[in-house]
C-alpha cells in the first residue's frame, strides 16, 4: 500500500541536491561578493574625481590619470568576477538540473503503479521539465544573487553614513515602503502563481492525452471539437496569464517609482546642505551615486519577489513527489532462489484506495507446469491475480506463497524477474524490433531474439519489414499492426524463459488455429514451466489444464 512520508523528508531530498555543488556555489559567491566590492569602489572615486576637476578649475594640477586608471583596473576586475560567477552558475545550474532532473525519475520510476494510474502523463512530464527547471533556475540565479545585492545595498548605506548620516537615515527609512509594497502586492501573486503552474501541467498533460488519442480523434471526425476545446483552455490559461503578469508588472514599476522618488529626495536634501556649505560637490557626487546603488537590489526584488513565488510551488509539488513512498525494494530480504512455480493465494482480500474489494478471501493453488486458464466476468479481478502476483500492488489481508515462500520476504526485482507478464495492454518502446524483443533478456544473442520471435509467430512479419529486426517501430509501436505488437511483445516475454508466465488476454489478435499453435508453441519451449492464462477465448480455455472461474472476489469452479 502507499504511505506519504512527512514533508521534511521530500524538503531535505531537494536540499540534497545543492549539497554536492555547494563548493562551486560558494567559489561563485566570493566572486560575487568581488563584484559588489568594485562595485562600491565607484562612487567614491567619482567623487575624488569632482574634486579633482574642481582642484583644477582653481589652478591646481591634480592626478587626473591615475584616478582613471584605477578607475578602468577596477571595471577590469568587476568584468572578471562577473564573467567568473556568471559561468559558475551556468554551468552549476545545467549540472544541478541534470542531476535534479534524474533522481525525480528514478524516484517516479520507483513508485508504485497505483500513483502513476491516479496521475496524468502530462502533469508527470511537467515535473521533469517545468517544475524541476524553475527550482534549478532559483537556486543558482535568484537565491545565491541574494548575497551580493544584500551586500550592494548594506555597503552603500554604510558609505553613506560615511558622508552624511542625516541623509543616509532617510534613505534607510524609506526602506520599509519598499517592503510594504512587495508584501500588498505579493498577497495577490503568489495564489496566481501557484494556480497558473497548475493549469499550465494540465494543459500540458492535454494535449499529451490528445496526441496519444490521435487515431480515436480522426476516427470520430472530432478535430474541430478538440481543437476548439484546446483553444478555450489556452484562452483560460492565457487571462490567467495575463492577470499574473498584470500584477507583476505594478510591482516592478511601483518599486522603482519609489526608488526613484527617493533618489529625487536625496538631490533636493544635497542640494540644500551643498549650499549651506555643509556638503563638498565630490561628496554630494558619491551621495547621488551610492543611492543609485541602493536602487538597484531595490529594484531586483519585485522580479526577485516572483521568482521566489514561482520556485515556491514547484518545490511544493516535487516535495509531495519525493515526500511519496516508492515500492518496497526490500534490499535487506534475500533474493529469490531457483523456483518451480507451485503458486498459493491465501485468503486474498483485495482492494484498490477508494473502491470496494475485487477479492475477497480468495484461495488458489497452481501447481508448477500446470497450465491454468482464468476466466470471469469484467472487473472480477482476472487481472489483479496478475498484478498481485508481480507485486505492483499488494493485499489488504492473506499471502501469495510461491514455491511455499511469501513474496514480500524475498527482493522485489528477484521475484519479478521469476515472472514474465505479457499485459493487456501491448507497451512497446519507440525502438527496434529487435531492441523490443531483446528487453526480455539484455544479453540475449541474435539467435535467441529470432526464437523467441519465432515462438510468437512473429517472424514471418518481422522478416517483411523494410529492416527486419532494425526496423523502428515508432512511438507504441504505431508503426505495427495490433496483431503484430502484440507478437513483439510475446517474444519478449518468452525470450525471457521465467519459470512462470502470465499471459493476460495476449492471445486475443490471433486467429483461433494460430492461437492453439502458439500455446502449443508455448508449451514446448516452457517445458514444466507454470503458465496462467487469463482468457475467454475458447482455443486457450481448451489447451488449459484447468479452467478457474472468479466470481464475486472468490473461486467458483476449477
């Protein structure tokens, strides 16, 4: 069953992933922390420079080339820090992402089949890419340019304390307006934001819906339908756009309105005491341009402001993510010896979160190289046999013994790789047919692929294909017919030879004569191997052994 772990667990495996670079981001912070410095350095010698100029309008022959100088090594110097921290956290956010972007998978890949039913593909594929590219994007852009614009904004405001303190406490107490305008307007964006990032998975998860139902769609003649539905989502998403960008474009100029204001006040202040003689004109020139510096980390904070928002509801989501507990892979339990496929449900009750139970106190025994067909209505649990069997799921009460060994105290890819499983569903990968047939068994020889294909009954249509066995056969293999995906996947199924095998509804493209050859077939080269076929078709029923009848979440008849 699936549990949800607490938050802070999923908090911490997103902190996990900036620890390894925590080296590089400290190395791009002192750079940054160089740049504010020469950054500060400015204003002060523009202002030895006024007073240079006014020196030599009274005669005097001040220095000018060496204040240049200085003046020119220092934007060097900044040019330098900023190349250096700019390509540190490129270069740390690309590998962060990447990172980021790969234990997200292998931790999607590792959950249960039941979340991912409860999911749509869309939503998932927004994780990996919308999600986990903003949290990135947040940690080496917005977070660590956090410290230097601090550091702009303190040093400035301790220079120019330096030089008049009356006027560099009115600046710091124009402070707070900035940030009461942040925290009115902030109010408003951040629902929007988390709102827009979930509309966009949905939209996104869609029109990955409609791409897969493509053939239904034309079918139907319903393209002017789903395309005016895909229109009106995109109209929705974009007013919410709109209403988002509405706010964050206030925010941004209230905040330089303000800034700028203050700029204004600070002329009319240095003007004032420049003229009462209490202010020399190189000072008032550091004064004008240090508070410029102070608008600067001031501005910052409204794109700031929503980047944070935005990074906040991504990381919420991909916290819940990880915060969800993947299957038991139960390491520490030994792996699974050498079976010979004797098979016994005990007292299976069964049910899937939030439905009724499918099983209820369900016994079944299968002994090994027996070949038992299962039989009954839609939604009797046909199927849920099979999925328990492989553990994507688990009851709610009783055991499954195989070999009389329970198969939650043996490892999760041990057991499976016990059992080939051929689903109702035909799932092929966008590859070769002999890369499909050959994912049944990774070091599995030509000849071998060719067997197996065989066995299926799939060679006679393999061998017509432009490349044979390199043939690609698109995305679900689009490129084959029903019938012929469905004997790809047997072939890989018996390529892998497991000592059991399922084979759910996977004989229902094959005419009933090539249906009793194939279990012949199946028979012969899973020789004392045990075999469950689940069917209605009359061709598996009368090659079975023994025919099981589910009724009601229990056996009636074998």
């Amino acid at each position: 069953m699936e549990n949800k772990k607490t938050a802070p667990l999923g908090f911490r495996t997103l902190i996990g992933q900036v620890t390894p670079y925590r080296t590089t981001l400290l190395a791009a912070c002192l750079l940054m922390l160089g740049e504010s410095l020469t950054a500060l350095a400015g204003p002060w010698l523009a202002g030895r420079f006024t007073s240079a100029l006014l020196e030599a309008g009274s005669g005097h022959r001040p220095d000018f080339k060496t204040i240049l100088l200085l003046w020119l090594g220092l934007l060097a110097l900044q040019s330098l820090f900023r190349f250096g921290n700019s390509y540190l956290m490129a270069a740390t956010g690309a590998r962060m992402l990447t990172r980021l972007r790969t234990r997200l998978y292998d931790h999607l890949q590792a959950l249960p089949l039941g979340y991912h039913h409860r999911q749509r593909r869309g939503e998932v594929l927004s994780l990996l890419t919308h999600d986990a590219g903003i949290l990135a994007q947040f940690v080496t852009g917005t977070l660590v340019s956090l410290l230097p614009l601090a550091l702009t904004f303190c040093g400035a405001l301790v220079l120019m304390f330096s030089i008049d303190p009356g006027i560099a406490a009115l600046a710091a107490l124009l402070t707070p307006l900035f940030v009461l305008a942040i925290k009115l307007l902030g109010r408003r964006i951040r629902p929007l934001s988390t709102r827009l990032s979930k509309e966009h998975a949905a939209t996104l998860a869609r029109v990955e819906e409609n791409l897969t139902m493509l053939p239904i769609i034309k079918a139907f003649a319903r393209e002017p339908e789903e395309s005016s539905r895909h229109q009106a989502r995109h109209r929705d998403l974009l007013t919410l756009t709109t209403r988002y960008l509405r706010l964050q474009s206030m925010l941004s100029p209230c905040i330089h309105f303000l800034a700028g204001s203050g700029i204004v006040l600070l002329l009319w202040l240095g003007a004032s005491r420049l003229a009462a003689g209490a202010l020399t004109a190189a000072d008032m020139v550091s004064l004008l341009l240090y508070g410029l510096l102070l608008t600067r980390p001031i501005g910052s904070l409204a794109g700031v402001y929503g980047q944070i928002q935005n990074a906040r509801g991504a990381g919420e989501r991909l916290i819940e993510v990880f915060a969800t507990e993947p299957e038991p892979a139960d390491e520490n339990h030994p792996g699974m010896a050498p079976v010979k496929g004797d098979i016994r449900f005990e007292n299976i009750h069964f049910h899937y979160p939030g439905q009724k139970d499918i099983l209820r106190g369900l016994d079944l025994d299968i002994r090994a190289g027996e070949t038992v067909a299962v039989t009954g209505a839609n939604g009797a649990g046909k199927s849920t046999l099979a999925h328990l069997l492989m553990r994507f799921a688990d009851p709610q009460q009783g055991r499954i013994l195989i070999d009389g060994t329970d198969i939650r105290g043996v490892s999760l890819p041990s057991l499976r790789r016990r059992i080939g499983l051929v689903p109702q569903h035909v799932l092929l990968f966008n590859s070769s047919v002999a890369d499909n047939i050959g994912y049944g068994d990774p070091d599995a020889g030509s000849d071998r692929i060719i067997a197996a294909a065989r066995a299926a009954r799939a060679l006679g249509f393999i061998e017509r294909l432009p490349e044979g066995f390199d043939t690609l056969i698109g995305d679900q293999g689009i490129r084959l017919s029903g019938g012929q995906r469905q004997r790809i996947a047997l072939a890989r199924a018996l390529l892998k030879n497991p000592p059991i095998l399922i084979l759910d509804e996977a004989t229902a493209m094959f005419d009933p004569e090539g249906e009793k050859e194939f279990i012949r077939e199946c028979h012969h080269l899973l020789h004392q191997r045990t075999l469950i076929l689940i069917t209605h078709r009359p061709a598996s029923l009368a090659l079975a052994d023994r025919i099981i009848h589910l009724e009601n979440g229990q056996v009636h008849g074998a």
